[in-house]
C-alpha cells in the first residue's frame, strides 16, 4: 500500500479478482441481450426524436420572427431552448456514440452527423469517446475531470490558482460549448509546448469555421429576417444558447463529480481486463433519479451509470436495463450513486467550491467532500474500445 492509499478505503477491496470477472461476463450478458433485441421501434424512436426536434426548431425560429411581442418571444425562447438542449443531448451526443449506426442509415450516423456544436464532430468522438470513455476518471489521462482547469480531487496539488475555480466552473457553464471546443483543440497541452503546431492550425481553422456558421446563423441571419423584431431575435438567440450551455454543463457535472463518484491513479489501470474496466465506469459515474421528460431532456445521461457501462448501446434503453444494473450493484455489495437533479447539483458545486481551497483549510472548515482514489494495481491484458455493433 503507497501512502497515498493510506488514509483512503477501497470500494471495491472486498472482490476477488474472479468475482469482478464474473461482473464483466454478467453486464457482457446485458450488452448481449439488448444488442440481439435491436430493432424497428428503436429505429422509430431516433428517427421520431429527430423529425420533432427538427420541426420544434423551425416553429420556434417562426415564433421569433414576430418577438417584438412578448409573449412571441417567450414561446419562441422556450422552444427553441428545448430544440437545442434535445439536438445537443438527446440526438448529437448519442448519435456520435454509434448508438444507432446498427441501422446502416447514412443520414444517422456517427462518421456523418455534423451536430449544432463549436466542436467539430470528429475532433469531439475522440476526445469523448476513445479518451473520456476509455480512461474514466483517471487522474492525468481523462481530461474530462475538470477539464485541465479544476482540482477534482485532494491529493492533487494545490496551488493559488485553484481558488478562482468556481468562477472559472461559472464562467465555463454558461459557454459550455466553447470551452468544449477548446478542450478538444487540447489548447493547454500546446500552451506547454508539447503539441503539434500544425494539427493545432488545422483544427483551430475547422472549429472558427463552425462558429462562425453559428453565429452568422443566430446573430445575424435569423435576426434580419424578423425585419423589426431583429433585437428581440438576438437576445432569444442568446438566451437559448445559455440555457443549452447551462443546461449540458449542469448534467455533465451530475455524472461525474458528485459525492460518492471515485477517481482513479494512473497506475491503477495498469493491465486492467475487461471486468475491472467495466468495475471503473461504476465506480467512477453517478445518475440522477427523475421522470421519463427529464431522462429525455439529459439526453438519457440521467442514467451515466449505464451510459458509461454501454455507451454505444440505444439511449432508450437505458432506462430497460437500468434496474438490471442496480442489481449487480447490490449483489456486488457497491454503492450506486444516484439523486435528484437539485441534489447532485449540490453536491458536485460543493466539491467544486471545497477542492478549491488547501486540503487542511477546508478540513478544519468540515466541508471537505474528497472523492475516493481507488488505486488498486489491477491485472490482465484488456484495452477498451469502441465495439462495432
């Protein structure tokens, strides 16, 4: 035991390496079944989400033409706010998983859909899928936790910048999108000098074109379309982008930094199989418990848990084997991380504000929330990746 180890307590020390195999092979077995079951109502489902997003945006930029009005721009707004929240969750994020590539649909498909996004799709399955998916929670190799500007757990060093870190959380929420542009560009690896100049160039060229596009779109095209309206079209514009913005970051923040979800050492994946893969994505998200309209609005990211387990499996599904999971989670004698929206809201701005300051400062304040480092060294010869379907 290192001493980082020392004062921390393993979730998981009480499986034998074979009864975390035998995990492995039985969530293997839900993939399985859920893969075998695919089918027409799944295709229905996708393509029904799509066709009502798409009209729900074109009514609601319709509504606007006419916000001079008010009660024109409340509802254009709202419903525009909706679109983009449904277009960026529900239908991009899981799109770009190759959730639904099994239908061999061109239109529907992860290597073809370009989403209303600052990132550009291809650069973002990268840093999403093979890196966040891949490496979960792992301190130094997944860039998700904290996105290379927040200490996400005690034992990383503090330093004075962190103290400005809620403010820098703030101020990523409400351009979320952007800030995820930027991290694709992995603009702070080239700030150290340790990038490649000319794929930064080419990358940055790909992600001013895509906002440019968007902000031509929304700032300046839909507005001088509603004639005297045009302010009132900006402004609703505006609003539906921060609302998305916000919206996405709060739900992110939900399944991956709550109280309760672990991180992990680098070490700690060494020749890690399959089962203690799968062992880290519990281990390591967390879901927020609501109604079927609020699992819809997160896109199905509601149920991270499941999502991290299979993220190429149909986002409808998830709720179907979810109680599925939970069971493993009890008979594994873990913890399933779970709460309502406002809670783990809460819970993970809490960590946010508490990580910001000195270890023995926020101690002897009693508001330390630490998550746990699970660094066991772990065995085997597995390496994830993305499965075809």
């Amino acid at each position: 035991m290192t001493a980082l180890q020392a004062n921390r307590t393993d979730p998981s020390a009480h499986l034998t390496p074979q009864d975390i195999e035998n995990l492995g092979r039985e969530l293997d077995a839900i993939r399985a079944e859920v893969i075998a079951d695919r089918g027409e109502r799944d295709a229905a489902y996708i393509r029904k989400v799509i066709d009502g997003q798409r009209k729900l945006e074109l009514s609601s930029r319709a509504i606007l033409l006419f916000s001079l009005f008010p009660p024109a721009w409340i509802a254009g707004t709202v419903g525009l706010s909706v679109s983009k929240i449904v277009e960026n969750m529900e239908i991009g994020h899981n799109v770009l998983h190759g959730q639904w590539d099994w239908m061999r649909d061109n239109k529907i498909h992860s290597t073809t859909w370009e989403w209303d996004h600052a990132s550009p799709s291809e650069m973002w399955k990268h840093s999403h899928n093979e890196l966040h998916h891949t490496y979960t929670n792992v301190l130094g190799k997944d860039q998700d936790l904290g996105y290379g500007i927040m200490r996400v757990d005690e034992d990383q060093k503090w330093m004075p910048f962190y103290l400005a870190q809620p403010l820098w959380n703030f101020i990523n929420a409400c351009l979320f999108q952007y800030g995820i542009a930027a991290y694709d560009l992995e603009i702070g690896k080239h700030l150290k000098g340790r990038g490649d100049k000319e794929e930064l160039r080419r990358n940055g060229k790909q992600v001013l074109a895509k906002v440019r596009r968007h902000v031509t779109r929304d700032y300046v095209l839909h507005p001088l379309l509603s004639g005297p309206s045009a302010l009132p079209t900006m402004t609703a514009n505006l609003t539906a982008n921060l609302v998305r913005n916000l919206w996405s970051h709060s739900v992110i923040m939900c399944g991956h930094f709550p109280e309760g979800v672990q991180t992990f050492e680098r070490s700690s994946i060494d020749g890690e199989t399959r089962g203690q893969w799968y062992l880290r994505q519990m281990l390591g998200s967390a879901n927020i418990s609501g109604s079927p309209m609020l699992h819809f609005m997160t896109g199905n990211l509601s149920f991270q848990i499941e999502h991290h387990l299979f993220p190429d499996l149909p986002s409808n599904r998830y709720a179907e084997i979810a109680p599925k999971v939970q069971e493993l989670f009890e008979r594994y004698n873990l913890t399933y991380v779970s709460g309502s929206l406002p809670k783990q809201v809460a819970s993970a701005w809490k960590k946010v504000f508490t990580l910001s300051l000195p270890n023995d400062f926020a101690r002897k304040a009693k508001a330390t929330v630490s998550p746990i480092s699970v660094t066991r060294k772990l065995f085997g010869a597995w390496t994830p990746a993305a499965e075809a379907a």
